[in-house]
C-alpha cells in the first residue's frame, strides 16, 4: 500500500507532504472512475473497463519538471490494450512545461531531488512508516 512522507530542505524552508504508491481504491478501474477527475483518462476508463485485456498502473507518484525542478504530487495512470497505451500528462504548474510521463520512484526514495526552491542542495524525504488510506 502506499506511503507518507515529508520532503524538506536543509537550506531553505521549502517542506513538502508527500504520497506515493497504491491506495486501496486504485486497484481496480470501477473504484478509480469513483475519484479519477481527468476527463480524458474517465472517458478511456469508461470505453475500456468492459474490455477483458485492459491492463492498467495507477499510483501516486513525484513527478519532477525537467526545467525548474518543481515537484509535483499526482496519480500516474496508464491503460493499456493490443498496442493502444493511453498515459496521463501533466503540466508544471511553474513553467507550463510537459511533465516526465512517468514519475520516478526509485529517486525519489534514495533521496536523489533537487530542492525545488532554492535548488542549492537534495532534499531530505522522512517516511512516517505508516499507510494513508
Ligand atoms: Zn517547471
Ligand atoms: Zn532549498
């Protein structure tokens, strides 16, 4: 299940709640059509959910803008069926540049983030060791 945590900068006060992996409602498409707010990504969870061979990821992620390091906490989803992939995309809410599609976890975990406010130094991430939902 997933995970809580504080991000925070030893330089500057940046600080930052974060969630990461699978909630209990994102395990399967009906339970996520119940939260999911992207329109694009309902609609293909409506037309594919009926689908036998649908295959799906969905969990929180940190996804890092590539330009100013902005740190943004959000669901990664992505449907898959034969050769059709259907991912969801973010915009920084910094720069307007086109987030990573995916967001890394494994850098996220080892503590390998620039701070995103002052950008002098990598961020700290506390983990409370306890599930959120
Ligand atoms: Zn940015
Ligand atoms: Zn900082």
């Amino acid at each position: 299940m997933g995970v809580a945590g504080t991000l925070s900068c030893k330089q500057c006060s940046y600080s930052q709640n974060v969630f990461l992996g699978i909630g209990f409602r994102y395990i399967d498409l009906n339970s996520i059509l119940e939260w999911y707010e992207q329109e694009e990504g309902r609609q293909h969870i409506r037309d594919f959910m009926s689908k036998e061979d649908t295959t799906f990821e969905c969990y929180d992620g940190l996804y890092v803008c590539e330009q100013c390091k902005y740190l943004l906490n959000r669901v990664f989803f992505e449907l898959k069926l034969g050769n059709y992939v259907y991912t969801n995309r973010y915009e920084c809410p910094r720069c307007n540049t086109q987030m990573p599609t995916k967001p890394p976890l494994d850098e996220v975990k080892s503590g390998m983030l620039d701070c995103p406010a002052c950008r002098e130094t990598k961020l700290e991430m506390h983990f409370n060791n306890m599930d959120w939902d």
